[in-house]
C-alpha cells in the first residue's frame, strides 16, 4: 500500500509502516510546512492514500475530486505512545481497502464512505 503521512503523524508509526513493507512518505521529513491543500494534492499525484490526526482534511477531501487510487485515513484517536505505535499500525495495515475512501478510525470502529 502507498500511504502519504501527514506532519502530525507519528514518525515512529511510519517506520512501523516502512517496516511492515509499506511504501510511505512522510511530510514531516519529506516536506515540511506544507499547506493542508498541497498534502492533499500530493497525496493524489502520487496516488497515495493520506494519514492525518488533522480533521481539515474532512472538508479538503470533500470540495476536492480525489481519485479512487488515494484516500483519506483521519484518526481521531489519542496520539499514539511509543508503547502503543505497534497497535495504530496494525489498525491501518489490518484493512486494504483505504484507496477510493474517506475513513475516520476511532475507537472501537473505522467509518468509511466513498470519495
């Protein structure tokens, strides 16, 4: 899977992700200070799908005609401790289906609709 992390995504958890041989980039280190707007468009380019604790992306990914090769993955979860880093990658490596989706993980469930 090509997943897009956003600044405020753990950088821990995207070299949980690297490691679990998903191909991720992360802005905090790829780009940092990129407007919300640009993530997004990025994410698209590159056809990945995004990862964000950021709830603008909600209205970013609604006004925006996204294709179905990325995504939106919100999660309104507390941010991670490196204790629990593992858990939120398996939370995100436990589905395939991402791409083609607005998804919001919080606890206890995963919501999703169609972009």
């Amino acid at each position: 899977m090509r997943f897009l992390a956003d600044e405020n995504f753990p950088g821990a958890a995207v070299a949980a992700l690297s490691a679990a041989g998903c191909d991720v980039v992360w802005i905090g280190t790829a780009a940092p200070g990129t407007s919300d707007f640009e993530v997004l468009a990025r994410a698209a380019r590159e056809r990945r799908v995004l990862l964000t604790f950021d709830k603008d992306f909600g209205e970013l990914a609604k006004a925006s005609a996204l294709p179905a090769t990325s995504g939106v993955v919100l999660l309104r979860l507390p941010m991670p401790t490196p204790e629990n880093i593992g858990l939120l990658a398996q939370l995100i490596l436990g589905r395939d289906d991402w791409a083609g989706h607005f998804s919001v993980i919080e606890p206890g469930r995963v919501r999703m609709r169609p972009l």
